[in-house]
C-alpha cells in the first residue's frame, strides 16, 4: 500500500496496513466500541448529531492532506497516519547514536518507551474532556467548528498512540489502551496523568488561552517525540504535528480577536485607560488585565507539564535514544552531552540564579526554555494588535518562578516579575495576577451562544478567513434540531 494515501476499506482508516495485520485489526476493532462510548459520554455534549464542516486526513503528503466535509462527529473517521518511511534514517543522539532506527521497541527501553507513549496518549482525551460543554456557549459558528476540529483530532491523535501500545506493547499495551478510556479528566478516583489537564475548562478565553500555551507543550514534546530512535513513535509524532499547528492557530488567533475587540470597543467609547475595568466591561468585553490574569494562569500551568528542571528521567530518555530536544538534528553539537552543561534557574538563598547544571540532567529546563521563546512570539504578536489601536497596554509572560507547583519554584511565593515575596503578600496580592472568582463570574456572563452564521459574540472580532476559505457568513455548523 502507497505510505502517503489512505486505506479507507476498514473500519479504521489507515496507512499502515491494517489489511495484512489482523491481529492489529482486530485487536483495534474491538477496542474501538469502547472509544465511541466513550466519545458518547465525554465528547462535545449536545453536539453529536450535528453536522460540523470539518477536514479528515486522506493523505500525509503535506501538499494536499486532508479534505473538509460535513460530517457528525461520532461517524467522523478517526485513523491511523504515520508519516512516510525516511529510508536510512539513524538515531540521531545519546549512546546509541548512529545506529539504524529501531522498527521494534528495544527489550531493554520497553517500560520506559510504554511510559512516554502512555503519558502522550493520556492528554489526547483529557483535553476533549475538559472541553466538552463549551459548545453550549459558543461565540460564533466559526468558533465552535474549530472547537468540534481540535476535539476529533485529539481523538485521533488518542488512536495514534493506541496503535503503538497495541501493535509493539502486546497485553501491557492493550492493558494500557483499555486505561486511557478509564482515567477522566478531574475525576477523584481516576484523573488524567497530568496536572492542567485535571483543571476545568469554563469559558472560551480559557479554550483559547489552552489551545495556545497547553497544546503549544504538546508541539513541544511531539517535536521532541519525532526525534525518536523508534522509528514508528517518531512518524506518528511527525504526522501529528501537521494537525496540532492548527490547534495553536485556533488559540492564538482566539486571544487575539478577542483583544482587537476590546480595543476597539475602547477607542469608539473614548476609553483611555485600559485598567478602568468597571467601564471597559460594560461595554461586553473583556478588559486587558483580566486577559493578562488568564494569560498567567495557563502560561504558568503548561510550565509545569515539562517536570523538574533537573530531571535523571529526561537524562534516562535522551540517553537511550527515546526522546530527543527539540529541533535535534538542528543543533550543532555532538548530540550525547556527557560533558556539556545548561544554564538552569534555581532558588539559591532566597533568590532565583542561573547555576550551570549537566546538560544531560536539564534537558527538560533546555526544552521548556524553547517553548517560552515560542510562546513570547505569540504574545508580541497579540502586543501588535494593541499597538495599533493605541491603548497603552502590553501582556507579557509571567517570571518562570511565578505560580508554580511543580520544579524548583514549587514552595516559592513570587510576583509575575520574579520577585520573591512571603506567603501574607502573595495572599494578599493573588487576585491581581491570577483570575478571581469575580472575573470568572464576569467571563461567564459573557459566554452567550451565537449560532446565526456570520454573527459574532460582543466580546469578540471576526476572523480575518474563513476556514477553507468560506464566506464570512458560511454555516459551519448545522445545528440538529
């Protein structure tokens, strides 16, 4: 079967032979009623028998992938899409550099490699679960697609690392598999792995402000997951990226409409000052310090996604050729670092410093200072939107110390510049910097549901495009009655 094409004969689409492996097949077949339950249950709630305009992948030649179409979400194709073969390809870092890629999981890395797969499979479900009744609110048709886009291609992206555990992990990947649809996002007795994908989803600003930093982790360790010397986890990360750049388009350019909103409505009111936010509010949006509060909360809990900043799992990974940094091939060294250091942020007698550490141990530090660069990209993008209109007004990223509850600033009290400070003025302080209820009362207020196609929520602007290049009133959604 061509590699870059679809097979959609079977039940589940596919690239990778599922034809002539039916062990595989059947194995997916039957784990596959369980996953639509779940999808049932957990999936965007009052939406299902809808028709959404949405793209399904039908190839992975990066020139013409997919194809949009209205279809219902629970009859959407989810399937299996590996990037194509690079013929030749090595390992590319740690003690096993230089070797051919492995086809097979290494006996030796087998629980290791499971773990990273599990973990990666764990936030794909999670995050549809924390967004399942945001449709009921949504600001516009054109929003609500793009929320119903990302949440089926999470779920494909859940099948993705499924594939892996049942095709190389036998009954401890089907195990796995099975638990992936047991953990629930928030729940006691069951939660998802990681923590910001325990924490509620309540609003849109809230989607948008996920979809841009907590999704942006998730590029970050798929990049570094591609780089992978087992070669079938690093052609699933690879096709993966392609969908998850949307997700991030969907956050950024989410916050970013809502920002020229707000602006805008301020100038037409002849507002000035941009923290007289009784008078900014009253005009159905929502004013700038809220976005920066909101901005602090997600930033600060996608930080903490990427672990301790000196970490002997990272080490562990990086060293049997697991898991890689990211851009790996890009960086000019020799790609084992048994004698490089990293500079690493640390509380050194009551004050953050620089202290240079094993470059090996910081490869966590090493990969979430590559995610604040990326994410300081799009906050000066969002910074521009404001300039123009003329509002004094910037947002920035918080200090790395600030709100933290995993890493070396897990028990420090410090403002969103770093400064350190006890636990009454943090107290005192909190509800300037991080969301109240109050704000959260005001964002809720606001989350009516626009569904006449072309119309948009007060508190937000229209896109620049439509998706696939639709018509500004294009009925992206046909709402079942």
């Amino acid at each position: 079967m061509d590699i870059v094409n679809v097979d959609y004969s079977t039940k589940i689409p596919n690239n990778v032979g599922l034809t002539e492996d039916r062990r595989i097949l059947r194995a997916l077949e039957s784990w596959h009623p369980g996953y639509l339950d779940w999808w049932m249950d957990m999936g965007p709630e009052g939406f299902q028998e809808s028709l959404v305009y949405l793209r399904t992948a039908v190839s992975v030649d990066p020139k013409g992938w997919a194809k949009f179409d209205y279809v219902r979400m629970p009859e959407y194709r989810w399937g299996i899409l590996l990037a194509p073969q690079e013929e030749g390809r090595k390992v590319n870092f740690g003690q096993h550099l230089g070797e051919p890629a492995w086809q097979d999981v290494p006996g030796e890395y087998r629980a290791m490699l499971r773990r990273l797969i599990v973990i990666q499979g764990d936030t794909e479900p999670a995050s549809v679960e924390q967004q399942r009744h945001l449709g009921t609110t949504a600001p516009s048709l054109y929003d609500m697609r793009n929320l119903f886009q990302v949440n089926v291609e999470e779920g494909r992206h859940l099948w993705a690392m499924v594939y892996l555990l049942h095709k190389y992990f036998g009954r401890d990947g089907r195990d796995e598999a099975d638990d992936l649809l047991r953990r629930r996002s928030g729940s006691e007795d069951a939660p998802r792995m990681l923590g910001a994908f325990n924490e509620a989803t309540p609003d849109w600003l809230s989607f948008f402000m996920f979809t841009f930093f907590t999704d942006r982790d998730g590029k970050m360790q798929l990049e570094s997951l591609a780089q992978s010397g087992f070669d079938p986890l690093s052609r699933t990360c690879r096709f993966m990226l392609t969908e998850e750049a949307h997700h991030m388009f969907v956050g950024e350019t989410g916050v970013g409409r809502t920002v020229q909103r707000t602006c805008e409505a301020m100038k037409a009111a002849g507002i000035a000052d941009p923290f007289d936010t009784e008078k900014v509010r009253a005009l159905g949006v929502i004013d700038l310090p809220t976005i920066q509060k909101k901005l602090n909360l997600h930033y600060t809990l996608s930080l903490d996604l990427f672990g301790s900043e000196v970490s002997t799992n990272a080490a562990n990974a990086y060293n049997a050729g697991l898991k890689g940094r990211f851009m790996e091939t890009k960086i000019e060294d020799d790609h084992r670092l048994e004698a490089s250091n990293y500079p690493v942020l640390k509380m050194v007698d009551g004050a953050v410093k620089l202290i240079d550490e094993p470059a090996l141990t910081a490869l966590n530090m090493r990969l979430r200072d590559d995610y604040t660069a990326d994410c300081a990209k799009g906050v000066e993008r969002w910074n521009k939107i404001i300039e123009k209109t003329g509002v004094p007004f910037r947002l920035a990223l918080p200090h790395v110390a600030f709100h933290r509850q995993i890493g070396e600033f897990r028990n420090v009290k410090a403002r969103p510049t770093g400064e350190v400070i006890d636990g009454a003025t943090w107290e005192r302080e909190k509800d300037n910097w991080l969301p109240s209820k109050s704000d959260g009362d005001f964002i809720v207020e606001l989350m009516k549901p626009v569904v006449e196609p072309g119309e948009f929520a007060s508190w937000i602007a229209s896109p620049k495009v439509g998706i696939d290049n639709k018509p500004g009133d294009f009925e992206y959604v046909k709402i079942a009655a």
